[in-house]
C-alpha cells in the first residue's frame, strides 16, 4: 500500500500546469478541410433525391450535423461506434447490388479499394479498444496502489471482476437477440456511466460498497476523495477536455461524415455511381482519419499514464495561490468572528489558512466554518461542519511565537 501522508487529490489548477508541459502538436489541417469536402459531396447525394428519408438516415445526418459529445471518453465510445459502422457498410454483403456483381472495370477497382478502406478501420478499432482497455486499467490500478493490501483490496477486485462478466454478458444477450451496432454501444456508454457511479460509491462508501463501510476504515482519506471527485463535470478532468478534446471532436466529425457520405452512396447508389474524384477523396479522408487518430491516442495515452492524480498540499496550494495578486491578512480579536468570502472554480477547491498567535499566548481554541452558496443563492454547510484546532504555541529566536510548520496551513475542502 502506497502511502498518502502530506497529499491531496490532484486540482485542476496543478494538471493544468502539468499539460502546460505536454501540448498536443495541432490536429492537421486535412481533418476539417476532408470533413468539409465529404458533406459537400453528402449534400450533393441529398439534394439529387426526392425520396424521404429512412429514419436511419435521418439520424444519421442529425448526429454528423451536431456537436460531437464532450466528454473524452464519450467521443472514444463515439469513434467506435462509428469504425463499426462504417466497416459494416464496407462489408462485400452491404455493398449495393450492382457493385456486388462487379459487371464493369470501375466497380472491380472500387470494390479493392473498399476493402483496403476496410483494413485500415479495423487496424484503427483496435488502437482505440486497446486504448480504452489501457487507459481502464491505469485508473483502477492507481486507485489498488493506495489501498491496503488485505482483504479489503481483494473484496473490491473481486467486485470489479463480477461486474465486468455481468456487463459483457448483458452484451452478448443484446447481440445475440439482434441488437444493432447502434444498440450495442447505447448499452456500451450506460455501462461506462455505471462504472463511474459505482467508483464515485466507493469514494463515498453508498450503494453497493455501503455493506463494506466498516471495513474500510484505514483506507486513505485522500484515495476515497479522489475517486469521488475525479469524474466532476468541473473538476480536475474538465482540464483534459480542454486541452485535448477540440482535437479529438475534430476526429469525431471526420468519422461521422465519413460514414454519412458512405452510407447515402450506398441509398442513392441505384441512380448515382460513385465518381472517380469521390472515390480519391474517401481514400484520403479514411487514411487521414486512421493516421491522426493513431497519433493522438498515442499522444494522450503516454500523457495520462503519466498524469499524477495526487500531489502534496504545499504544491496545490503553490498553484492555486499563484492564481492571485497576493495573499490577504487580517488580525482578528479574542472573541470576535471574521467572514471571508472567496470565489471557487467548484465545490471541493481547496482553501488554506495560515495562523499565527500574538507573543504571549500559550494555547487557543480557533474555531471555523466553511459554507458553499451556489449560483442560485442555495448553501451548504461543508460536511466538516466545524474544525477546531488547538495550536500549540513553540518560541523561536530571541523569544518569536511561530506556527509550528505541522499545523500550517489548515485546509478544508467544501462539498456540497
């Protein structure tokens, strides 16, 4: 068991440091300019036809039309699907009737190209997958290396493993009754927000890990912290999306149309055969797609697995502190109370005070409380509802009262 003394969960200011370190190299220029070109040439495909379309066409173009989702690992289910779907299209028995039968030179040239097209998504679903599986398994074993090697540590693996054989035999049984691709990965995601409820249950000893609350005592304090917060829509992970999402939402686009144009060739194929120039530019646009997804996943997988998750309180608060002009100080009298108010980012920021006591004065009692008011006016008292703090006094140098350094500075983190 790995230990916590002195640390706190990573902040978002700290991991903005961190990737301040690690700038992703810009997406290329080929992914919007191909994306553009693809739904030109869908539009084209679109507006050729009088026929309404099919509800799944309908969705489809709805979905290539909207802002790709915003969560990272969203878009990863996201890209999958779509590999999926689209090397089903490139599949020989979805092709459309004419091209099956390969009757002309042009079709027994279009029909290699699609099946290279088809290699190439498959090399890709698997760099995505084995970044999934990764990326899975790096979270969960950091979160293992902080709790206590006994029993505790065996009941929750054995949890995890009980319920990842159940999710993939939910599955199997949607499969195997005829589930769509589509329905597979609606499953998929529900199953993706499941394991972060249930880690956020650890975090917070509720629901399914609510039987194990008497056993986890002397698991870190800061370990069941950081794997409530670490999934926050505001928190720590919001600073990935910002750094390395614009790039990945760009690569969901690309996709997305990809399949779009694809699968509306294939609708109109009937009246419209694809053309010479259509086909360069669905080869330059699956080879652009492949090769720049691999960089990235490539790139943020070595980022992450390097991203700390806990750092030490003076560093956090180094950070946070930087943010500001300076610090502010006040002398308070016996007996009278002091408000400060601060802005925060979230709940859980961390605040620190810093005490010191007149020369003279052997021991006091400083009491304090922490209160979130949101944007709607509601507060919440801090589930610490009141720290009190005995501060022993020690004399240093000609007779100064300091602080000893073990007390300073206190922190509180609010939650609501």
């Amino acid at each position: 068991m790995a230990s916590t003394n002195g640390l706190v969960p990573i902040t978002r200011a700290f991991l903005s440091s961190f990737y301040d370190k690690h700038p992703f190299p810009s997406i290329s220029p080929d992914v919007s300019r191909l994306t553009d070109e693809l739904y030109n040439m869908f539009k084209h495909l679109r507006q050729g036809s009088s026929h309404l379309l099919p509800e799944g066409q309908r969705l489809l173009m709805q979905e290539a039309e909207s802002k790709p989702p915003h969560k990272i690992d969203e878009n990863m289910w996201k890209n999958r699907e779509q590999i999926e779907e689209i090397m089903l299209l490139l599949e020989s028995s979805h092709w459309p009737k004419t091209l099956q039968q390969q009757s002309t030179p042009e079709d027994v040239e279009l029909a290699q190209v699609l099946r290279q097209l088809r290699d190439k998504f498959e090399c890709a679903l698997k760099v995505v997958e084995s970044f999934q599986s990764k990326n899975s398994s790096n979270i969960f074993n950091t979160v293992m290396t902080y709790m206590p090697q006994d029993f505790r540590g065996t009941l929750i693996r054995q949890q995890r493993e009980r319920s990842e054989r159940n999710k993939q035999a939910e599955v199997d049984a949607l499969v195997n009754s005829g589930g769509t691709i589509r329905d597979r990965y609606a499953l998929l995601w529900k199953q993706q927000m499941e394991r972060r409820k249930t880690l956020s249950q650890l975090g917070s000893a509720t629901g399914v890990y609510k039987t194990l609350v008497k056993y986890l005592v002397g698991v870190p304090q800061v370990l069941l912290d950081f794997i409530r917060q670490i999934n926050d829509d505001h928190g720590p992970m919001e600073e990935q999306r910002q750094r390395y999402g614009p790039p990945l939402y760009a690569l969901t686009k690309l996709v997305l149309t990809i399949r779009l144009f694809l699968s509306f060739s294939w609708w109109r194929s009937e009246n419209v055969k694809m053309q010479r120039n259509q086909i360069s530019i669905l080869e330059e646009a699956v080879q652009v797609y492949v090769s720049e997804l691999e960089r990235f996943l490539l790139f943020i997988g070595e980022v992450f697995a390097n991203s700390p998750f806990f750092v030490t309180a003076e560093e956090a608060g180094a950070l946070e502190g930087s943010k500001n002009d300076g610090y502010s100080e006040t002398t308070v009298a016996a007996g009278k109370t002091h408000e400060v108010s601060l802005t925060v980012e979230t709940v859980n920021s961390y605040i620190a005070w810093d005490f010191s006591i007149l020369q003279g004065k052997l021991s006091t009692d400083i009491g304090f409380c922490v209160e979130h008011t949101d944007s709607s006016g509601r507060k919440t008292v801090s589930t610490i509802r009141e720290v009190v703090y005995l501060i022993h006094i020690s004399v240093h140098n000609c007779g100064s009262v300091l602080l000893p350094t073990n007390t300073a500075p206190a922190s509180v983190f609010m939650s609501a």
